[in-house]
C-alpha cells in the first residue's frame, strides 16, 4: 500500500482512534493490499465527542452503553438509574475512550 495513501488514511481519522496505537495501525494498512484498504475505509467509526454528549446528558439511562454496544451495562444503568450516579460520573471520564478502542478494534479485525 502506497505510504502516502496511509497518512491520509490517518490524518483524516485520527480524532476516532487511540493516538498510542496509530503506530501499529500505520504499520497494518502499509501491510495491507488494495481490497482490505478499501473495506477499512469504508467503516463507519463511532464519534467521540457525540458519544461524550449523549454520556453527559442522558448518562444515567444508559443510552451511551447503548450506542458503544455494551447492552447489557446499559441495561444495567438504565434500571438503576447509572448504579445511583456513580457509573454515569465514571462514564463521563471513560465513554470517549472506550469509543475510540471499539473504532480501532473494528479496523484491526478488518484488516
């Protein structure tokens, strides 16, 4: 895979992964031929910052868990009201995170 493709590939979505571990996934898509970059390209990555919202506004229905795909944690939040508060003060400081790890692990498992 061209080196220059790849950075732009990068530059472009680096807000939606973990800045520690665009390293590895520089390394991967310079690994990686044609049809693979054009399935990571097409993924669709969860925002961040829209998550972080949703965490701050209706944390304690768990609808942020919701949309990260952890249903059985939003379950959870959303029948005690984010275990009395104190799930959905965590969350606030994690949700944006936990966002950016399932973005990278989805490109990882495609390519």
């Amino acid at each position: 895979m061209d080196a220059q493709k790849v950075d732009l590939f990068v530059m472009t979505n680096q807000k939606y992964l973990p800045a520690e571990k665009i390293v590895f996934l520089k390394q991967k898509l310079i690994e990686a031929d044609e049809s693979k970059f054009a399935l990571a390209s097409s993924i669709d990555f969860k925002e961040p910052t829209n998550i972080l919202l949703v965490s701050l506004f209706l944390g304690p229905l768990g609808i942020d868990r919701f949309m990260l795909g952890d249903t059985g944690m939003g379950i959870l939040k959303l029948l005690t009201c984010g275990v009395c508060g104190i799930m959905t003060i965590v969350d606030w400081f994690t949700v944006s995170k936990k966002a950016k790890e399932i973005n990278y692990n989805n490109i990882m498992m495609t390519l």
